[in-house]
C-alpha cells in the first residue's frame, strides 16, 4: 500500500512545476486527494499491523490476568457459600 501513495506523491511533484493557474487546480485536485486517501489506507493498515502484533504480544499477560480474576470469583463463593 505504500508503494502506490509513494508513487501518486511523485507523480503529483512531477506535474505541479508543468501546469498553471486553472490547468494546475484541474490536474493538481484530483493526484492530491488520491495520494491523501492513499496515505489514509496506508495509516490504516500500519495501525492495524501495530494493533494486531500488540494483542499477540498481550495477549498471554491479558490470559493470566483474566485467569486469576476466574480464580479469585471462584474462592468468593466457595468463601460466601461455606458461611451460609
């Protein structure tokens, strides 16, 4: 995905310095919102690999935590139970 934003970006400094005035907002317009979505999208999937590789490394200590959580509602009512 970085490759296409990169290359919308040149080819957009490559035309700005050949078109004026009214030519360059008809050209210009159009090869700056397709590098902004391109650069969107690739925001987007960088924050998604970020995200996914920080659940996986988590993911054993979020396991564990919820584990002893399980454990500590279960003494409880075994606690509570053996009062009543």
């Amino acid at each position: 995905m970085n490759a296409p934003r990169i290359a919308a970006k040149r080819l957009h400094y490559l035309v700005e310095p050949l078109v004026t005035g009214k030519e360059a907002a008809t050209v210009l317009k159009p090869l700056k919102m397709r590098q902004d979505r391109l650069e969107v999208l690739h925001d987007r999937r960088v924050l998604a690999q970020n995200l996914d590789q920080a659940l996986k490394s988590s993911a054993p200590v979020l396991l564990r935590t919820l584990r002893d959580f399980a454990r500590k509602l279960a003494a409880r009512s075994v606690h509570s139970a053996s009062r009543a």
